[in-house]
C-alpha cells in the first residue's frame, strides 16, 4: 500500500494532478487495504488515477474490488458525475459520507455528529479498568480501542 502511497503522491508532485482546494492537505488516506482519494472529476485527473491503481494490481497483485468501492462527488456537476460513474464504477455514495465509521465533511464535525463514535468506544471501555489505571494507561487502552474499531466496527 506504501507503493499506491507513493505512485500518487510522485504524480501529484510532477504536477500530473490537477491542484485540490488549499484545505485539503493530503490526496491519499490508507488503512489496511482501504483507500480514500481526493481527485478532481476531470477526465485526465481520472484516467491517471484508473492508470495508476491498474499499474499498481498488475505490479502488486492487490486488485480493486468494484463492488466494494464507494465514490463521493463534492461538488460535482452532472456531466462530471458521469465521467467519475463511467470510469469508476462502484457504489454512488451522496457526500458527506462516512469511511471505516468515521463522518467524513468538508465542514468542522460537530459533536451531534460524532457522538456514536464515542458512544461506540465508551461502550467498549470496561468502566472498571479504567479506575485501575493511571492517566497514560488510560490514554493506551482508549487509543487501543479506537484502532480496533474500524477493523472489527463495521
């Protein structure tokens, strides 16, 4: 996956990807074998990405599974919801949207909105443990829970 990692990024630097809005500090989210890209709908940007995840199956033999793909227009006219439907076609996710459990915005989540979230990891927190421990342990077990749940949450 550090090699998918790195394909995009070195396309990214040589400019062969259209820039993405300032806010958006990374292109590539990976965990495990998922994947999370933010790309411009334009048919260039999407035929690199498409050339790029295919140079990476045949090298790696990791193959992308469509009918486990979602895809999230932001901000996407017809026309180019049709060109990112044509070349990728997996599931149609409306954005906001969520990945391994998590709200995903381009706004500021607001507490309403990752409350199951932390619902979710309170229930799993043994209260009595938590009295038994100090302050970093607590820190561990929390973080130790967190990781957990998007492998085994879903």
């Amino acid at each position: 996956m550090e090699v998918l990692n790195s394909m995009i990024k070195k396309a990214d630097m040589m400019g062969l990807l259209l820039p993405l809005d300032s806010k958006v500090k990374e292109r590539i989210f990976l965990y495990a074998d998922d994947v999370v890209l933010f790309i411009r709908p334009n048919q260039q940007d999407l035929l690199l990405t498409k050339g790029i995840l295919e140079i990476f199956a045949r090298v790696s033999g990791l193959e992308t599974n469509i009918n486990k793909c979602h895809t999230s227009p932001i901000q996407c006219n017809l026309e180019d919801s049709v060109t990112l439907k044509h070349l990728f076609p997996g599931k149609f996710d409306p954005f906001p949207t969520k990945y391994l459990g998590i709200p995903l915005s381009y706004k500021k989540l607001r507490k309403v909105d990752i409350q199951p979230l932390i619902d979710k990891v309170s229930d799993r927190l043994p209260s009595w443990k938590s009295k038994l421990l100090s302050k970093a342990g607590r820190a561990v077990l929390v973080k130790s829970t967190l990781s957990a749940i998007p492998v085994h949450g879903r």
